[in-house]
C-alpha cells in the first residue's frame, strides 16, 4: 500500500494503482456526510482515470510488445 497527501486529502492505494481509500481531514469546514460521499466521489474518479492511462499505455505500447496483454 502507498499513501499521497496534500493538506486535507489523504489517498491509499495498492500496487496495481487502484485507490483502496481516500480521506478528507474532518476538521474542515464540510458536513460529516458530504466529506464521505467526496471521499467515494474522489476514489471512483481517480481508479477510472487509472484505468483509462493503463489501457492507453497498453494500446500504444502493444505494437512494441507484440501486443501481450498485461505487460504494462
């Protein structure tokens, strides 16, 4: 697992870059119910913008690796 921070966000993720958690510090000014649906919000996003850099690097990598699936 690998943790990111900047001042109120904290985000863990895995080795194959899947985000697993984010957290917003409480302390802020937004409501307890909309700081976890930000959370949810920030870690969909995030795991969709992952996904979406793998599949490019594996389409314009593909014609370098014979096209083998997974490598990148």
């Amino acid at each position: 697992e690998f943790t990111g921070k900047s001042s109120i966000v904290t985000v863990k993720m895995n080795g194959k870059k899947e985000v697993i958690e984010v957290k917003i510090d409480k302390t802020s000014s937004m409501d307890s119910d909309d700081l976890e649906a930000l959370e949810d919000m920030i870690m969909l996003a995030f795991n969709d913008a992952v996904k979406k850099v793998d599949k490019m690097t594996e389409e314009k990598m593909g014609k370098y690796t014979n096209a083998m699936p997974g490598l990148f």
